[in-house]
C-alpha cells in the first residue's frame, strides 16, 4: 500500500514537474525533481532504470540555479550505475556525459569538457541518432563551449548542424529556436551582423509565439539582443534589454544562477559606459 501511495505520489510530481518545465519555472521545477529523486530510490531501487533518469534529469537542471555540486554528484552515481549494469556504449550513460559537461561548462571547469561531448558524440553516433533531437543537443551544447573559448566559427559549423537536425523535428522547434539564439553571438564575431539579426529576430519570435515572454528561453535571446546593441555602441537600448533579461531570469533560475550574475554584472559594464559618456 506505501508503495502504491508512493507511486501515485512519483505520477503527480511528474505531471506538475512537466508544467514547471513548459513555463520555463525553473525554481519550482527543482523542488519538485529533489522530492522526486528521494522518493523514485526509495520506490524503485537505487541501482533502477527509474532512478537512473532521475538522477540525470536532476543533475541536467541543478546548473541553470547553480547547485553545481550536488549536480555533479547525482550525474556522476547515474554515470557508475549505468557503467556497473550496461558498460559505456548506451545511449543513457552518452547522456549523462552530456550533463555532466554542461554542468562543468556552467561552472566554467573547461578541461577535459570537449573529451566529454566528443564521447558522447561517437556513442549517439554508434547508436545510429545522426539525424536524432539527442544529436542535434550535443552539437548545440558543443557549439556553446566553443563559444566560451573563442571558437566561433566552430561554434556556428555546429549550431548549424543542429538546425540541419531539427528543421526535420518540428515537435522541437523550441530547441529549434533556441539554437537559433545561440548563432547570434558567433555571427557577429565572425563579421556576419546581417545574419546575427536574422537569426535572432526569428529566435524572439518563434519562443514567445511557443512560451511567451516570461521563459527562460526569452531571457537568453534578450541578453543576445543586449550584446548586439553594446556592441554597436547603443548602451541605452543594450542596458534596457540586459535588465529585462535580468528580470525574467531572476524568477525563472533564482539569484545564485550563472546566467543572474553573469546579467548583473553586464549590467554594471553598460552603466560604467554610459557614465563615461556622459
């Protein structure tokens, strides 16, 4: 009978954790994915499929609020669970690799990051996801850590095979604009404005058409749209975008988040230029 009460329990956590997640409530998605993971090990088993995911899916989303350490840790048991029962060649175990990445990338603990998504590239790869959403995320996420390191035309040869991927996956075409925001930056870097404006004109649409103004998704392509206003020397609009973006990511990821810090102090930047102006 606990059991059963247990797993009617683990159906409405689920159903209210996938609202929080299409609302871009980050916050309240973690809370619920914490009750989540204690109660699906207590059910199911420590060494469970069920668990398995859980743990993974709970680790994936600790980055965006910057719990980084019990992320690492929660990847890292799915990781030997998985490597103990099934080996390193499935998929489950490329996608822990995959989290585990992005949490060392929102950390900013770049060594040994490209050997991760490059592993977990070849493992999709000899699981025949060339053309899969799983695919298209390595090559995202990849393209983004070049990024932080100043590879850009890397960063926009992945980005772009992403969108190859997902233009045929009309089910993800937030992902699709999400990628989509992504080549803004890297466009501009690499000279390409008129193109960094088209991308993110299509990017703004396509995510408040699909989740509106207040998601995450929106915040990121606000502070892209900020970036491409400073870096034509219009600090005021940069400044308003860079806020706005502030805002919505304060509610969607709380204030110890990477992206909420990072904001503020691109905030700050804009100010100090301004005040010289001035």
């Amino acid at each position: 009978m606990a059991d059963d009460k247990n797993k009617d329990r683990i159906y409405e956590l689920t159903k209210q954790r996938n609202e929080y997640m299409q609302q871009g409530k980050t916050l309240e998605e973690v809370k619920v994915l914490k009750e989540l993971a204690e109660l699906t090990e207590k059910v199911y088993g420590e060494e469970s499929n069920e668990n398995i995911q859980i743990l993974n899916e709970l680790g994936g989303t600790l980055k965006y609020t910057g719990e980084f350490e019990i992320a690492v840790n929660a990847i890292i048991k799915a990781k030997r669970i998985i490597e103990k029962n099934y080996g390193k060649e499935i998929v489950p175990y490329a996608t822990c690799n995959l989290n585990l990445a992005e949490v060392y990338r929102f950390m900013k603990k770049f060594d040994e990051i490209e050997e991760l998504y490059l592993e977990t590239m070849e493992i999709y790869q000899k699981n025949n996801l060339h053309n899969d959403y799983l695919y298209a995320s390595v090559c995202n996420n990849l393209g983004l850590f070049y990024q932080d390191t100043g590879r850009f035309q890397d960063a926009l040869d992945l980005h772009k095979k992403s969108l190859e991927i997902l233009e045929k996956l009309p089910e993800y075409k937030l992902q699709y604009a999400t990628t989509l925001s992504n080549m803004v930056l890297p466009y501009l870097k690499t000279g390409e404005k008129e193109k960094s404006e088209e991308v993110l004109a299509k990017s703004l649409k396509l995510i408040e058409n699909t989740v509106g103004k207040e998601h995450g998704l929106y915040s990121a392509s606000l502070n892209n749209m900020a970036i491409q206003y400073y870096n034509e020397g219009e600090f005021e609009k940069a400044l308003k975008y860079f806020e706005e973006s502030a805002e919505i990511c304060k509610k969607s990821f709380g204030e110890n988040s990477g992206n909420y810090k990072s904001l503020l102090q691109n905030i700050e930047i804009v100010k100090e230029r301004l005040g010289k102006n001035e």
